[in-house]
C-alpha cells in the first residue's frame, strides 16, 4: 500500500522523516479519507506522532452523545441520523459501504442500529473508538431508564403527552429523509427501482426478523444473476484496523461465552454469573432487536422472581419515552432487580451483558466481511443487497413508523413540515426534533 507523506504535519526536530516513514508503515495510512492527519508533539524531548483518530475518542464520544440525545425513534430511525451525520455530513463512508454495513448488521443478533454504531466508532479509532461509540450512544438512554426505574418501579406505565407523540411524528420524517438519500444513490435505474419496491412488498407479507434476513438473502441472488450485466459499483474500502485474526478471535469468544456462562451460572449458583448469563444469551441469539428481545428477558427475569411485571411493564412503558435502543432497558432491569447486587451495580452488569455479544459480532465479522466483498461476484451481489435495503426502510417508513404516528392531517403536515426542514431546508436533526416535540405539545396532537 502506498503511504503519502501528505498527510503528515512538518516534524519539529531533524530526522523526523525517517520516523514518519515508519510510523506510516505501521500503521498503513495511505490517504486522508481512512486516517485524519498526525499530530506531532513533543514529551520529555521525544517526538511523538499520534494518529488523530486516535487521540480523538472524547470527540468520538460527543458525537454519539449528541446524536443519542436526539436520536428519537426506533433503529431505522437511528440509521437515518447515522446517515445524516456520517455519510452526508462528515464524508466518514460513502452510500454504497453505509448501505452494505446496514445489510451486514441487519443479518447478524442483536441491536442493528447499535452494532453500526459501534462498527462507525470502530472504523474511526478501533476498539476504543467502538466502545466510545457504544458509551455516548448508550449511556443517556440507560442512566434515564435507570431513573425511571427507582422512581417508577410501583406505576404501570410511564408518562405520555402529546410532546412524545410528536417525536413520533419526527421519526416519520428523518426515515423519509435517509430513503429520498439512499434511493436516490443506492437505485438509480429501474432495475434497482424495482428490485426495491418487490423487497418492500415482499417483508410486509414477511413480517419479522426472518422476513427481512429473506428479503436482504434474496436481493443479493437477484443481484447475482439479474444484475450482473450492470456497472459494477466502485470498491469503498473499509477503513477496518483490524485483521482476520483478530476477527476469528471475537467470534470464538461469543461462542465460548455461550457455552461457558450457563455452566458457570448453574454450577456456582453465583448471582452475578446468573445475571451476566441471561442477558449475554438474550443479546446473543435474538434476531430482530429490542421489541423481539423483551419477551426473551420478561421469560428471564419475572418467572425467576428477580423482577415483577408490574415493574416489568412500569419499565417497558419508561423505555418508550426515552431515545435508545431499547436493549438498554437492560440497565432498567439490573437496576431494580430483587437480588443484589442492583440499583447502579446491577445495571451496568446487565447493560454490559447485553451488549457484549454485539461488539463480539461486529469485531469478528467486519475483517471477514471486507474481504468477501471485494469479490467481482459479490459486488454484483451487493447492488441487490444495496437496493433491498432501501426496500426494507420503505416498508418500515409504512409500517410501523406510518402507522403509529400518523391518525390525522395535523399528523401529517407537521410530518410534511420537518420533512422539508430536513431534505430542503437542511436544518439540523436535532434542532429538527426539539422543534417538532414543543409544537406537537403546545398543539395538543
């Protein structure tokens, strides 16, 4: 791989070149579109050359902090502002490898939309940018529903207001948003058009996790064999830091960990082990994110008398007043568990369970999956898998985003509204959220 001395600060001593050289080749940096530029400091006499997206993990952090706390809606909506920020806005992915990550996620158990996320903090600073990624886009959501929890533990539901069906109404507008984008780029002629709408057709006779992994399977044999005489799309690479080892070792640890943590939860009768155990399994073999994994962990927890379901449903009903995933409505039930440790030893213990399986996921699969994609055959593949993921967000912007926040014209024109403040006017999601939650409140929607 060629490395570019451009990308590179001058040194401030003598002799700097030669490190630079080196430090190029260690870690194979060959453009400023994989890797921000060097920082160069001096310690103590020393040069020392850092990678920026090294240095940068509070700034990974922010980013997914501020994108969590707007981040209304539920992972397809998580995947509109994910495309917003970081193919539209920081240039860190083009179209074509965004859609093919969702693709690849969307086949894997567990949280879709967080195992992006931490796959985006990944490809920007390695394991500690994924973990930095999973903390801001994770942390607010799982501290407000542990909140919730103390406080709400002996109500049935949480609050609701014509403010929360507002943000309902939002999501409707940031998915409509990413399909105008990813259409636009991902189907740009009528076989891709078409190949779309069949998937979306297709996944709402299909409903379901299995529905969808068909509907994805499927665009990619259509992809194979009906669109092989189209343009093959450019090869986006990566920017994975990682190599197939490591990837084969993240994948033999979820395994391990599936066979060794039930073993160790019933030979020792240790709550920790019991806890750790039912939400690694639950985050590990869940296909179909949050709504899917609740009655897996009501099965978990109430039966074994660790938490009641009132408290159950108190929680469920605070989790969908919060932005995130709801697989932090783990933290929720670590929290107000009967058994100890609980409260805020018992969440992060179940929050970290949960989502264990999902960083094991994406480290193990990601080197593996760039690999196969390079292949001229499956590239011919992924326009299919590209535009059958467009079909999939055009059936969910229908159902259930549509259908559950849209009952009258007032629905529709403040949808109509933050759609063209969005695509037209450009302003920022956030902003676009904040705006959208007071005026549903104060029109009483």
């Amino acid at each position: 791989m060629r490395n570019s001395y451009s990308d590179c600060r001058q040194w401030a001593i003598t002799g700097g070149q030669k490190l630079a050289e080196i430090l190029l080749s260690i870690y194979d940096i060959d453009n400023r579109s994989q890797f921000a530029i060097f920082i160069i400091s001096t310690q103590r006499g020393l040069l020392v050359a850092i990678p920026e997206h090294r240095a940068s993990l509070v700034r990974i952090f922010l980013v997914f902090l501020r994108l969590r706390l707007t981040s209304f809606g539920g992972p397809f909506a998580h995947l509109g502002y994910f495309r917003d920020e970081f193919v539209e806005r920081r240039k860190w992915l083009d179209d074509h490898a965004y859609a093919e990550l969702v693709a690849l996620c969307q086949l894997l158990p567990g949280p879709a939309s967080s195992q992006v996320g931490i796959a985006l903090g990944l490809f920007r600073g390695g394991i500690p940018g994924a973990v930095a990624a999973w903390l801001g886009f994770t942390l607010p959501s799982a501290v407000a529903l542990v909140l919730f929890g103390l406080v709400l533990t002996s109500m049935g539901s949480a609050p609701d207001g014509a403010w929360l069906h507002g943000l309902k109404i939002v999501t409707v507008a940031v998915i409509a948003q990413a399909l105008w984008g990813m259409g636009k780029k991902l189907c740009p002629d009528r076989a891709r058009a078409s190949l779309a709408v069949a998937a979306a057709v297709l996944v709402g006779w299909l409903p379901g996790m299995l529905g969808q992994i068909a509907v994805i399977v499927a665009g990619g044999l259509v992809g194979w064999a009906w669109l092989s005489t189209e343009s093959t799309v450019p090869h986006s690479p990566l920017p994975i830091a990682l190599g197939r080892r490591a990837g084969v070792l993240a994948l033999s640890a979820y395994v391990a960990l599936l066979i060794v943590l039930p073993a160790l939860a019933t030979q020792s009768d240790n709550y920790i082990f019991q806890l750790f155990d039912s939400f690694y399994r639950a985050g590990a073999l869940v296909f179909g994110g949050g709504h899917v994994v609740l009655p897996l962990l009501q099965a978990e927890v109430v039966p074994a008398g660790w938490v009641s379901n009132d408290a159950f449903l108190a929680g469920y009903g605070a989790a969908q007043a919060v932005p995130g995933p709801l697989f932090t409505f783990a933290a929720y039930l670590g929290a107000v568990s009967t058994k100890s440790p609980n409260g805020w030893l018992g969440a992060p213990i179940a929050l970290t369970a949960i989502f264990l399986p999902a960083f094991l996921l994406v480290i193990g699969a990601l080197p593996l999956w760039e690999g196969v994609r390079r292949h001229p055959g499956m590239q011919h593949a992924m326009q299919g898998v590209n535009a059958a993921v467009v079909g999939l967000l055009l059936a969910a912007l229908y159902h259930p985003v549509w259908t559950s926040a849209i009952f009258t014209a007032s629905d529709f024109a403040l949808a109509s509204v933050a759609f063209l403040l969005l695509v037209i006017w450009k302003v920022p999601p956030w902003l676009v959220v904040i705006l959208c939650a007071v005026l549903a409140g104060l029109a009483g929607l």
